[in-house]
C-alpha cells in the first residue's frame, strides 16, 4: 500500500494506526463478486483484510476465483465448474486459451509460450494460478 517493501509489519500497522487507519484480518470462507455481465468471481479460503481511513471502509481480497459463475438464463447461477459439462469442453483443445493470456504468463513467468500454454492448460485457463505454478 505505502511501498513499505522490508518495513517491519509492527512499525507498518503502528504508522497507519497513527494515520486514523484501522486494519482487521477477516476470517472469511468464501467471496462471491457479482458483476454486470454475470461472469461471478468465487474465491474460496481468500485472505480477506478490511480497512477503515476516517470512516471509509476498503477491503482487499488476496487470491485467486476458484470458479467463475455465469448467471445464465432464468437467474440460476452455476458456482462448481466440475459439475458443468459444458466447461469442462474448454479444456478439450488449445485454441480455448486466448493468445494474450499465454503472452501474460511466459512474459510473468519468464518461460516460453509452450510452456505458458501448458501451465495455463493445467491451470484450468487461470493466468494467475499458471503464472503461480510456473514461479
């Protein structure tokens, strides 16, 4: 947040204190983002840190979307992709895997693109969790 880099994490929570920022660890299981396109982020076991500057209240959630849920027609929403068949044919053939995300994770990652490829294929096409993987 502040660039502290090795800054002792006592010394960082005391400044912030001081600052009027209060900092809280959520204990939180699961994380559901709603989005206006109906592509819903899940994230499960994300670490979950709300923050309080002067009444304004900010959370981060550090992880990564265990699944995507797609509000289809009707209103119903699917969360566990293991059970829909219909993703599961996006792991079927490599033109699934859009060509910018394979740049993202060999440049993040510093490996070639058949590499990212094959990390990003393991990964379920999640360029965070391949570029994970991969470090």
């Amino acid at each position: 947040m502040f660039g502290g880099g090795g800054m002792n994490p006592r010394k960082m929570k005391q400044m912030m204190k001081q600052m009027g920022i209060d900092v809280e660890e959520l204990d939180a299981e699961r994380v559901v983002i709603e989005t206006a396109d109906g592509d819903d982020l899940v994230f499960d076991g994300a670490q979950v840190t709300k923050m309080d500057a002067q009444g304004q209240e900010t959370y981060q959630i550090v992880g990564s979307p265990d699944a995507v849920a797609d509000a289809g027609a009707g209103g119903a929403t699917a969360v566990e992709g293991a059970d829909d068949p219909a993703l599961d044919d996006a792991d079927d053939g490599d033109d699934e895997i859009p060509e910018e995300d394979v740049k993202l994770v060999a440049q993040q990652a510093g490996v070639s693109k058949d590499a990212a490829r094959e990390a990003l294929e393991a990964a379920n096409g999640e360029p965070a969790r391949a570029i994970s993987d991969l470090q």
